[in-house]
C-alpha cells in the first residue's frame, strides 16, 4: 500500500520532466514545417506567374507574326518557321515579321534584366539606366556617330556599345566615396545625362536632313529596322553575359541589407557592385545598339515584376520576362491600333511617363528621398 501510494506521488513529477524536453522540439518542428510550407506555396505560385508570363509571351509573339497588312494563318506562321516556302508569306513573316518580333523579345529581356539590376543594387525604383544617364551616353554616341562620322550601322552600334559603358563606369567613379550610395549615383546620373541629352540636341540641329531621319528613328527605339545580323550580337550578348548576371543574384539581394551588413555575410560589396554594373550595361548596350533606347523599358520592368511577384527571391528573370513582353505589347500597339504607324520606343514612353510621376509622388508622400 505505501509502495503504491509512493509509486502514485512520483508518476505525476516524472510525467511533466520526461516532456518537457519533447515540447520545445515540437513547436520548432510546428514552425519548420509552416515556414517550409509557406515557401512551397511561393515557389509554386513563382513558378505558375513565371509559366503566364512565358505563355503570354508566346501568343503575343504568335500574333505579331500572323497580322499586318497582311492576315498569315497560324498553319502559315508555323511553316515558315518550320523552314517550308509558303507564297508570299515566306518573305513577309520570315524576312520581316520573325526578325522584329525575336529582337523585341530579345531587347526587351535586356532591358528589364539591367533595369531590375540597377534598381536593386541601389535600392531605389527610379535607378534605371533610362534615369540615370546610362542609356543617354549610348543615345548621344549613336547621334554624334551617325550625324557627325558618318558610321554605318554596325559601326554605330558598337560605338554606341563603348560610349555606354564607359558613360556607366564615370557615373561610378564620379560617386565612389567610401563606397556608392543610391542617392549620389542618381543625382550624378541624372547630371551626366543631362549634358549628355544637350549634347545629342546639338548634334541633332546641325544634321542634314537624310542623317536627321535616320538619327531620329534610332534615338526614339525601333524595330524596323530589325534583321538577323542586328540579332546576332544581342543573342551573344545575353548568352555570355546574363549568366554572369545570375551568378551574382545571391551576392546582389544580399547589398539590398546594407553594405555593412552584405560584408558581414561575405559579400566583398565593392567588387559584385563593379562586375554587376558592367555585365548589366554590357546587356543593356548590345540591346539598345540594335533597337535604339526604346524608353521606360527598363525603368518599368523592375516594379511590375515586384508587385507580381513579391518579395523572397531574385527578380531578374520575371524583369526579363516582363520587359519581353512590354515590348512585345508596345510594338503590336505601335503599328496596329493607334491610327497611325508609331515607334516601339513611342509608345513605351508614353506608358512610362506617368509611371514615373507616380512613383515619384508616392515615394514623396511616403517621406522618402530620390
């Protein structure tokens, strides 16, 4: 009777000692689990945006292809691009339609790629190379090139290549101090671009009137004048560099913490800073050499793609897409339901613009700085 009476008053101390080691252990376990689960749920929902924004592309593509002046039947796109001679559709869709709708795709992936780079970087929306004087060191190059030198096109696109990179290499040395901030990078950005913007005006009012047209139609963006040599070095570009771009993804977020911080981590800040500002500008000039400085492209890319998609993973590749497919978009509205026949580049603008004066207002009322 005592051993039992014993044996009942130690049964209830033991109990609670041999689970309490077990409980914290589950409820990390708990918290394992839905954090895992939460992360499932956002890499399926990335995946599933990722394949709509494929898909999107591809039927805008599919329909760039098929209309014109000419109406060309699905069965018709996909024989030409199987290689077969269809009657009067081989020419157009192959010689001009395929060749423009693959350098929109192309140019705009560039874009939103080095758009979205430049805006993490320096954790600031309005950091894109249309902003921040990037694309205008191409922009005045190709003017002075094409008025002044007398260079053809593939001497002007190279030249354009060299003058913004080297435009973008100045902007940083000009605002290294200790380090690069957001702010002084695009304030001496927007400087730099707005001598170099004065610069192409000049240029531009001393053309002839031949030069002038030709000037003109590169400075808006456009594809007409799209074909598979001014593909060629785009394709190579984004092939060569945009995996050096993606290698750098991790390192990238990681400055989005602070410098401090991303070199506590291991991240040597100045070094990914240099390598992702010239692989981005590298993308970013090839594109804009065969296309011209279609506007906004780059600039608005980025922010769509954020709010798609959200926070907790790289957005260089739904930039990309969503660059490809504003310029697809833009082209299509361009030529078709505007009345009239407008630039790439047009239209873009015209959709950037108050997006930009958005953002600017928002991040004013936010108490926030530029």
């Amino acid at each position: 009777m005592t051993a039992t009476r014993a044996s009942d008053r130690r049964s209830p101390a033991s109990s609670p000692k041999s689970l309490a080691p077990s409980s914290p252990n589950s409820a990390i376990e708990a918290t394992a689990r839905a954090v895992a689960a939460s992360r499932g749920r956002r890499s399926a929902r990335r995946r599933l945006l990722m394949l709509v924004l494929v898909a999107l592309i591809a039927v805008v593509f599919v329909f760039s292809l098929m209309f014109g002046q000419t109406f060309y039947g699905i069965d018709q796109v996909i024989a030409v691009i199987m290689g077969q001679d269809v009657q009067g559709a081989t020419f157009t869709i192959g010689r001009l339609r395929l060749p423009r709708a693959v350098l929109a795709i192309l140019a705009g992936l560039s874009f939103g790629l080095a758009g979205v780079t430049f805006q993490t970087m320096l954790r600031n929306p309005l950091a894109s190379p249309d902003i921040i004087g990037i694309s205008s060191g191409a922009s005045a190059a190709a003017a002075f090139g094409i008025i002044t030198l007398s260079l053809g096109a593939s001497e002007v696109s190279f030249f354009a290549i060299f003058v913004g990179l080297g435009v973008a290499i100045l902007i940083y040395v000009l605002s290294f101090k200790g380090g690069v901030t957001g702010t002084r990078l695009i304030l001496i950005g927007i400087g730099i671009a707005a001598m170099l913007d004065s610069i192409t005006n000049y240029v531009l009012s001393q053309a002839a009137q031949w030069d002038l047209q030709e000037a003109l139609r590169w400075l808006n963006g456009s594809l007409n004048g799209a074909s598979w040599n001014a593909i060629t070095p785009v394709a190579i570009a984004i092939v060569v560099l945009v995996p050096i771009l993606l290698a750098q993804s991790r390192n990238l977020a990681a400055t989005q913490l602070g410098d401090d911080t991303a070199a506590a981590l291991g991240v040597r800040v100045n070094r990914t800073r240099l390598v992702v500002i010239v692989t981005a500008v590298g993308v970013l000039s090839f594109a804009t050499a065969a296309a011209g400085p279609i506007a906004f492209v780059a600039f608005l890319a980025g922010p769509i793609a954020a709010r798609l998609f959200g926070g907790g993973g790289s957005l260089l590749i739904p930039a990309g897409l969503v660059g490809a497919l504003l310029v697809l978009v833009a082209d299509l509205v361009g030529q078709f339901l505007l009345g009239t026949r407008y630039p790439v580049g047009v239209v873009t603008g015209v959709l950037g613009a108050p997006f930009l004066i958005y953002l600017i207002i928002r991040t004013n009322r936010a108490g926030g700085s530029l």
